[in-house]
C-alpha cells in the first residue's frame, strides 16, 4: 500500500467580500475533506480578492475579526483537517500605518493558528499589458521569513510574488522545509508566460514539495488570475495539476521521503559556496 500524505489544494475565484469570500471556498474545503485530505491549502487573498486601486481601510478586519478567517478555523475544527489560508487581506497591526497585512495564517485541527507569515516581496509592477500593481500603496511587507511546524514536518511559507526570490525559497529548505506553500492570486500574462516554470524551478532548486494554490478566472471586479493550481514534488515533477481556472478541489499525495532521496541524489543545497562579487 501506498503511504504518503493527502493533501488538496483549493482553487477559487474569490468574490470582493470577507462573508462572500468564507460562502465561496467552504463547500470546497468540506468537499476535499470529504474526499480524505488532512492537510488543505487555499489561495492568496482568500477571504477577499478586489483591485486594488479601491482599498480603503474600512474594507480591512483585524485577523481575529475577520469574517472568512473566523469561518474557516471554525470549519478546520469541526473536519479535524490542518489548514493553510494562503492568505487574508487584514490590518497590519503597525500602529500608525493604515496598510493590510497579505498574511498566510496555518490552522491545526483544533482551529488554533500555529502560525503566520506577511508576505515579504510585494508586487508593483507594471505589465506590457498595460496592467499595473502597486501592491505596496495598500499592503505592509512582512520582514521576517517562516518555517511553520506540522505533523508531515517542515512547511516553508511563501505568498504568490515571493516564487520570484530563489534565495528565499533555498534559506526555507535549509532552515529545514520538506514543502513550501506558494498560495498566489498570479496575473493572466505573467501566469501563462512563467507560473509553472518557476513553481517547478524552486522545487528543483529546494529539494522540496511545492504546493501552489491559485486563484483563477474572471472575478466580480473584473480582474482575471491565472489558476491552473499546481503540486510539483522535490525531483521537479508535477504530481498535481488544475488544467483549468474554474473554481475546484485538486488533490495530490504526497510521498515524503522523496526529499531526502532526492537530497541525497543531488546535494546541491549544501553545495552554496561564497564568491567574490562579479566585477
Ligand atoms: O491583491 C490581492 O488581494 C492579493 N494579492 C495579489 O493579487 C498579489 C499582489 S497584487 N499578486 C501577485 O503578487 C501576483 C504576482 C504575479 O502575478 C507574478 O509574479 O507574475
């Protein structure tokens, strides 16, 4: 018998609201558990997804006020599943900045929060498109990597952006992540162009699971994701994939001793050497 751990990765397209948001992904999140996942990730932005242009501070809750957040440690609760909210859009905390915090929060079976993580590397950019993000204008970076502790080990937090950072993913599997979750609310054009690429080279570059929920589709305000949600394992295969953006329930299982076989194979990530600058 196969051993391993099952996991789903839910894919939304998350409505403009926090009450709307929690409507929209729960029927998803009962139907993985459902169907045997113990360890369930969902996107970026999952309590609200809107552009961002609009954000006004009075859209914002504090985490523990939050609508979808209370809702969705409620629902880990009662299914007995551990929980990644990819992340809520909620107050910062920093007194005196008014932005949000774009913050993974992990839940256990109890509906505890174990962990959290602001996402460090935030996105403006500006698209050939046309389109353009200034995320930092309404979202305060976080400062700080994280590694959260589950019963499978190691989990490194990343969010969307962030899969863009090798040094980031490469310090999170030294630091002893098995798996990396890289929740993401990606761009269509950037979506199609680099998505999988990227998710597939940091699980090369890592020697870890990569465990990227995404969201997808035309949402309400008009913006449009890349959702195509993906599980690559340590040797860089895609084990798991949404082939579509429709809303969904994408599950993998997950053979963890493939990171230290691969590890062994292939030690790069203890082969770092320091070099003088390039001159
Ligand atoms: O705004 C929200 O509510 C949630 N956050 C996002 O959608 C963020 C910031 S605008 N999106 C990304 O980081 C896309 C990255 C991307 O597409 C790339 O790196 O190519």
């Amino acid at each position: 018998m196969t051993q391993g751990l099952d996991i789903a990765l839910i894919q939304t397209r998350t409505p403009a609201t926090a009450a709307a948001g929690l409507a929209h992904v729960e029927p998803l999140i009962r139907q993985a558990a459902a169907e045997g996942a113990r360890f369930i990730l969902t996107p970026e932005g999952s309590n609200f997804l809107e552009q961002r242009r609009g954000l006004r501070e009075e859209a914002l809750s504090d985490e523990g006020e939050d609508a979808a957040v209370l809702g969705l440690q409620a629902l880990a609760a009662e299914l007995g599943v551990w929980l990644l909210i990819g992340s809520a859009i909620v107050r910062s905390g920093v007194p005196g900045d008014a932005r949000a915090a774009n913050r993974s929060l992990l839940v256990d079976p109890t509906g505890a929060i174990t962990a959290r993580y602001d996402k460090l590397h935030v996105f403006d950019v500006d698209l050939a498109g046309g389109e353009t993000y200034r995320e930092s204008a309404s979202v305060r970076p976080g400062d700080a990597a994280k590694l959260a502790d589950t019963p499978w080990g190691r989990l490194g937090l990343t969010i969307c952006y962030d899969v863009r950072f090798p040094h980031l993913h490469r310090a999170l599997a030294k630091a002893g992540a098995g798996m990396i979750a890289v929740p993401a609310a990606f761009t269509r054009p950037t979506g199609e162009a680099h998505w999988e690429t990227l998710l597939r080279a940091r699980a090369i570059e890592t020697g870890a699971f990569v465990l990227a929920p995404a969201q997808g589709g035309r949402h309400e305000d008009g913006r449009q994701t890349w959702g195509r949600s993906l599980v690559v394992d340590p040797w860089g295969v895609v084990i798991a994939k949404a082939d579509h953006d429709e809303p969904g329930v994408l599950h993998a299982r997950l053979d963890l001793g493939a990171v230290d076989r691969v590890r062994a194979s292939i030690p790069a990530l203890s082969h770092d050497r320091t070099f003088d600058p390039p001159q």
